[in-house]
C-alpha cells in the first residue's frame, strides 16, 4: 500500500508540473463534493448550464484488507439563477478481501443548491444545499436519507478557504449504509490559472449513523485540471485516520460543461 501512495503522489506532482498553460478555464477553480475532496465551494452551476460527471471513481481500501469501489455518474443543471439541481447514481462494487464480491445500484441521489450571496470584501460567499438519497438498488440504505448542508468560501491572496456544516435527519437503526449524523469541515486550494490547475486539500469530522459510530476523522488532498473551457480532470487521494474503519482512498474523475441550445433564453 505504501508503495501505492508513494506513487499516487508523484503522479500527482508530475501531472502538475506538466500542466499546460490554457486560457478562457474557469470551471476547474469551482470544486464540487467528491471531486476531488469531500469539502465544496458555495458556487453552484451557470444558469442553463449542465454539468455532467463522467463517472468518477472511488477507491476505498480498509484496515484488514477490503476493497471498496464507487462509480458515481452524475449530472447538475442550472435551473434557476444561482441554483442547480444534481441527480446522481452510485454504483459500489465491495470486496471483503475473502474473494466475496458484492455489486449494485446504491441508491439514488437528488440534491439543490442555492447559492444566498456572492462573495465581497467584507462577506464570504454563503449556500444552502439540500440532498436526500432514495434506497433504490440492492446496496442502497433501507429508508430515505435527507441531509441539510451550509457553504461557505473565503478567497484570501494566494488561497481560498471552504467551511462546510452537514446535518442529516432520520432515525438511527437498520441499514444506514455510509450514512453520517453530521459532518464538518474545512478546506483550502491554491488556483493557477495560466495552467487551469486547482490543488487542494481538507480535514473533515463525521459522526457515523449507526448506533455505535465512533467519530471519524479524514484528511484528504487532490488535484484539478481543466484540459479545455468545457472539460476537466481530477485526481485525490484520502486518509481516515480516527474512528472507526479508518482507510485509504483514491478518486480519479472528469467533467464536462455544456449548454442545449433549446434550453437558452430567446434574446
């Protein structure tokens, strides 16, 4: 595993030395939850703009020896001014380490954004975010999961900074899956924008939803890169480092920004 993470660091640091310049790149510095660190920004999508997240990846690899892996396409539109609405579908593929494989749909996720303010000298940008997850498919939780979220992004010079709040309601008990009580945290990335390269890095705390979660700790670090206006590659990797089922994590992903012609205001 050693030799893994070791590798998946100089990968990285290769990847950003070798990134080109490019110009008209925006959509790398706007960081989404899971692409490449658990922690977002408070911007949502262009209005009648779609993004669409081209199946990024998640590997996750626990003390004692199981693999987890998550493909998790998504798509979010800009439906109202500074407001998406996403629809996701998470694909797990689990392996206990005993060669026992398990694989399904593991759930359906449907999440609006808002975004309350634009940032200013004197006011962090602020949003509020609502996300509920269906229990559709076979790794899916047993009930509906709604969880209420608040963002808000700092932009200081040389960095911004990210805070966001979590709070998921419904009973403990049953299958709750990766399903928290709450979580917190922070982030911070550096932008280069001759290069359209974004790298980042956060620390989070989670209260698992089973019955008897401990509290677990997570630091994760990633990198950005817009190849083109439209589209954008990432790369992360995390530790969970306290709590229960502390392990390692890997994410790879990309994103394509565009617009349907017949969604456009007629001007």
């Amino acid at each position: 595993m050693t030799r893994i993470i070791t590798a998946a660091a100089a990968a990285a640091l290769a990847f950003g030395a070798a990134a080109r310049p490019a110009c008209a790149q925006t959509d790398y510095y706007n960081t989404d939850r899971g692409r490449p660190v658990q922690i977002e920004d408070a911007a949502p999508v262009e209005r009648y703009a779609f993004e669409l997240q081209l199946a990024p990846v998640r590997l996750e690899h626990e003390n004692g020896g199981a693999y987890n892996w998550e493909v998790a396409p998504e798509i979010a539109y800009g439906i109202l001014p500074h407001t998406q609405l996403e629809v996701g579908f998470p694909i797990s593929f689990l392996d206990d380490g005993d060669h026992d494989h398990v694989q399904g749909l593991a759930g359906i996720e449907i999440a609006a954004l808002h975004n309350l303010n634009v940032e200013t000298r004197t006011l962090p940008a602020f949003s509020v975010a609502i996300e509920t997850l269906l229990p559709v498919g076979g790794l899916a939780p047993d009930r509906v999961f709604t969880s209420l979220k608040g963002i808000a992004t700092r932009t200081f010079t040389g960095a911004r900074f990210h805070l966001n709040g979590q709070y998921t309601l419904g009973s403990e008990g049953g299958d709750v899956g990766e399903a928290s009580r709450w979580m917190a945290g922070i982030a911070v990335d550096r932008a280069f924008p001759l290069r359209g390269l974004l790298a980042t890095a956060d620390l989070f705390a989670e209260q698992p939803l089973d019955d008897d979660g401990r509290l677990a700790w997570t630091a994760e670090a990633g990198l950005r890169y817009q190849t083109s206006p439209q589209f954008n590659v990432d790369f992360g990797i995390g530790r969970r480092f306290a709590g229960g089922g502390q392990r390692w994590s890997f994410t790879f992903g990309a994103a394509h920004a565009f617009a349907v012609r017949g969604l456009l205001p007629i001007r």
